[in-house]
C-alpha cells in the first residue's frame, strides 16, 4: 500500500466525487475512504487512496488531478500521506 | 484514517500561510580537490560537485511534488575556499568561477563557501582569498561568501575586523550599477555555525561528513496565522509558538530524511528558523507586532523577540533527530515585509537591531546603510556585532549594504528573496577609526574557558 491523500476544495457543484473518482479509476487508483464536509461555504471533500497500482508517474496523475481541477473551477491537491502523519502524530 | 480537521491545517498552511521548505542544502566537502596546480583543482571542484549534485534539483522536486510542500531553494555549501587556495595558491577567483560554472551546470540558486575562518589569525590563503571577495562577488551570480573574525573560544581577530570593513565597501563599489548587490552575498561572522544550510552564510564545516544534507525550514506566516487566534497572556502565545514550531519542523525533518535517502548522502540537522520573505503574510515582525507592539522596533521588540526565537527551538527541538545551523528566528530587514515597512516609518533604527541581535539567531542582516558610510564605521560595526556573540556563546553576523551614491531614506531594490530595502541612518557623530587601526586581537573573555 502507498497511500495518498487526495484533497478537493472549492464551491460545491453537481457531480465532483465522481469526476474525481472516475479520474482515479482511469489511473487505476484505489479509494480506501472518503470524507467530505462544508468548511466557511466552501466544499472540502478528502480522500485517502492507494496508488501503488497506479499506472503512470505520480507526476503524471498529480498533474491530471491538478488539471481537473482547473476544470471544474477546484483546488485539487495531491500528497503523500506521511506529511500529514509527521505533523500530526508524534 | 488521518483526522479532517488535520488534513485541513497542513493544507492551509500552504495554501495561505506560506508554509514551505526554505532549503536542501547539500554540503559537500573539497578537501580531496586540492591541487597545487589551481586549474587541476578548480577542474576537480567543478567535477565533485556536479558529482554528488547532479540529481539535487530533481530530487527536490520530486519530493516537492509527492507531499505537495513547496521547497523553495536548492543549494549547495562547501568546503571554505581558502583551504584550497592555501594549497593551489594562484589567484582564488578561479575557485569562484568554477563554483559559478558548477551551480549553473547542477541548476542551484547559490553555492556558499567562498569563505575563511580567521578568527583567531590569518592563515596560508586566507588574506588572499578575503581580499579577492569583491572581484568574485562581482563577476559571479549565484556565489555566497563569508568569512568568520571570532569567536568565544578564539575572540576577535580585530585585524580581520578592519579588513572586512574594507571588502564590504570595495564589494558595493564594484557592484554600485546593480544596486550594490556585492555585499548582499558577503556574511561576517562570530561563532560561525559549519553545518548552516542558509545563505549567504553556509559553508562546510570541517568537522562534516564527505557530503551531508541539511534542511532549513520557514513558516513565520504559520506562526503569524496561528497567533491571531491566541488572545491569552505570553504564556499561551509561547506555548501556541511552540505548538506550530513543532509541526513547522516535522515537516522539515520528514524532506530532509527524504532527500538524504533518496540522494544516497546522511542527513545533517534540520535548522529551526523562522526565515521571513519579502511577501506578505512571511513576516517576522508581524508575529512580533500580532504579540502586541504597535510596530516593530518599538520598546519592548527586544524581549518579544527573545521569547519568540526561544519558543520557536523549543517546538522545533523535539520534533527532529538533530538541530543545528542557525536555528531561530531571522530578522533581515530587506527581506521581511514588516521590517521594510517599520526602517521605512523610522520605527526600527539600527540600534534597536542591534539589541535585537542580542536574542535572536543572526545579526544585522540585510540592513542598506549610506554609501558614503567609512569603512571603519563598517568595521566598527562588524566589531560590535561579534562582541555580542563572542561574550553570548552566540552566533552574530553582519551582512550590510553601502548604498553607493546614495543617502539615508532613498532606497535598494535586489529583487526576489533578497527583497528591497530603504537606507538606514547611520551614527556617524564621533569616529571609531582610532579602535579600529589599533588592529590586534579582543582576547577571548571568561565564557571561553569552560574546561
């Protein structure tokens, strides 16, 4: 398991978790959980995924992601799960 | 699963409180380049570092893509230049030419090194590499020099005092078409840490490994951003500095063990600095102002400040393996959008840094003085800088600006990190030129005897 958190922030509109799903099956990234919650009228959804299968460079899938979220008008941020762990967790 | 809210901070703190990683500064050392023909060692030089750094940049970036921290600069710190000119003689701008070459080839935005360690006397090279500073400031970019005239152990080579006076005003004439940019890359200092990964300072020590990696940190926004919610007494404003300090570093801790491994070199220290940048929202005298002075500069800065840099190593020290280089809170005025803004009300005079100097990580830094400032008002400056750290057991530096053919009040621009900077008045009321042509050394005092 490599896991990353994939972080979506911004107005809410119609049908964000599945373009974001369907981007991260189309990497063949694995959703183990989803969070999603109103922070100050803005729509902040947090998933926590697994890209060991993934088919490309992380390069490649965190700029997709990032694209997509230019798209869609989003703030779509990709990262490695252990820079929240180092900073929350002793 | 990793808590929302927590989730949430991190992401906050970079997206609007300029959270990032300052530096990855790989150290490397040039003791085996030494030749006593200049070319062949200048020719090793260029080959080691490009060598051992040739994958620094791309590393950096990787890592900065995977955890989503911006890591703002990749440097490079070696061995002092004198070391080898000592060896190779010759005319040591050739070094600095090599290194200029070296950075461009592995893409850094500095290599420092381009320094001397004379605290206690001049040795082979090193008179003649202080004396080549301004030349080599002037005819490379991206190069950082220091040079090192005491410590508590050695005091004050007041000779070398004199000196740097001289090579700071050389170095801004040189550069006076470029806004005198020389001395912005040109450090002295008293009890010069060997392992400092920021610049204009670093230099790797002799005491290092081959070749090290060390992390400095930032995040005075974070710190500002925090406090604006802390509305309880000075205790709960350190124990809310520590808190954001601690998590400030483990991120520090967590690219720098990163790097180190994926560069196949050890990791050295994380440096816990607040390290400001000209943008707003990066401030270190706004966290002092958000403590609760009306500007920075004003009566009581000090003693913020002091308990500002304390809490910032207290949060800092448990939260990674090794702490070294600097390790507190920065205060260069150029570069700290708070600083411009209270040198340019008059608020902060060059006095009140220098008492703050007395708390803080670094000394008088980044401060523009009038170009038609003496050089041994420079070095009485420098002088009095270095008193401080060598009674305090404290690293203190000088990196001033003569404004050539400028007067107090008009004003420098460096651009990018470097920052802009309006011209600090100077005391020039009574000369200290008979101090400093005395020459000699300040004996080391009492604090230098602790066996």
């Amino acid at each position: 398991m490599k896991k990353t958190v994939i972080s979506v922030i911004g107005k809410d509109t119609v049908g964000i978790t599945a373009r974001v799903s369907a981007k991260c099956a189309e990497y063949n990234v694995n959703i183990i959980d989803i969070t999603q919650s109103v922070l100050q009228d803005m729509f902040v959804m947090v998933m926590l995924t697994d890209i060991a299968a993934l088919n490309c460079k992380f390069k490649d899938f965190s700029e997709a992601m990032d694209s997509l979220g230019h798209e869609l008008n989003l703030e779509i941020r990709v990262m490695h799960e252990d820079i929240f762990n180092s900073m929350h967790r002793i | 699963m990793i808590n929302l809210n927590d989730i949430l901070e991190t992401i906050n703190m970079i997206r609007q409180e300029n959270l990032d990683i300052r530096t990855i500064t790989m150290g490397i050392s040039l003791l085996d380049c030494a030749d006593s023909d200049i070319d062949v060692s200048c020719q090793k030089v260029y080959d080691k570092i490009v060598r051992l750094a040739g994958n620094l940049v791309k590393v950096g970036e990787d890592i900065e893509a995977e955890y989503g921290i911006p890591i703002i600069n990749k440097r490079i710190s070696v061995t002092p230049i004198a070391m080898l000119v000592a060896v190779s003689g010759g005319d040591p701008v050739k070094y600095a030419h090599a290194l200029q070459r070296a950075a461009d080839t592995v893409g850094v935005n500095f290599i420092g090194g381009y320094s001397a360690l004379v605290q206690k006397g001049f040795s082979a090279g090193d008179i003649e590499l202080i004396r080549s500073i301004p030349r080599a400031l002037n005819e490379t970019t991206n190069i950082c020099s220091s040079v090192n005239i005491g410590s508590t152990k050695a005091g004050i080579n007041m000779d070398a005092v004199k000196l740097m006076g001289e090579i700071v005003k050389k170095s801004a004439e040189l550069t006076a078409d470029r806004d005198s940019i020389g001395p912005a890359k040109l450090v002295v200092f008293c009890n010069a840490p060997e392992d400092n990964p920021f610049m204009a300072g670093a230099f790797h020590g002799m005491g290092e490994p081959d070749c090290v990696i060390h992390v400095g940190v930032s995040g005075p926004g974070v710190v500002y951003a925090a406090l604006k919610k802390c509305d309880g007494d000075l205790g709960a404003v350190a124990e809310t500095i520590k808190r954001t300090a601690f998590k400030i570093t483990r991120v520090g801790q967590l690219v720098g063990s990163e790097a180190a491994r994926r560069l196949g070199v050890p990791f050295g220290i994380v440096d816990l600095s607040l390290a400001p940048t000209p943008a707003v929202g990066d401030s270190v005298a706004r966290i002092l102002e958000e403590i609760g002075l009306g500007v920075c500069g004003t009566h009581g800065t000090t003693a913020a400040l002091a308990m500002l840099n304390d809490a910032v190593k207290k949060g800092g020290v448990m939260a990674c393996n090794s702490v070294g280089g600097l390790s507190g809170a920065f205060i260069p005025v150029s570069e700290d959008e708070g600083m411009i803004a209270a040198a340019r009300s008059g608020d902060l005079k060059i006095e009140k840094l220098e008492a703050m100097t007395a708390v803080c990580s670094v000394g008088l830094d980044m401060v523009v003085i009038p170009g038609d400032t003496p050089s041994e008002v420079i070095s009485a400056i420098i002088a009095d800088e270095a008193a401080i750290g060598m009674v305090n057991s404290k690293t203190t530096a000088v990196r001033v600006i003569p404004a050539i053919g400028k007067k107090a009040g008009e004003e420098l621009n460096f651009g990018g990190l470097l920052g802009e900077g309006p011209i600090m008045d100077v005391n020039l009321t009574a000369s200290p030129k008979k101090f400093i042509d005395r020459g000699g050394r300040i004996p080391a005092p009492m604090q230098s005897l602790k066996n």
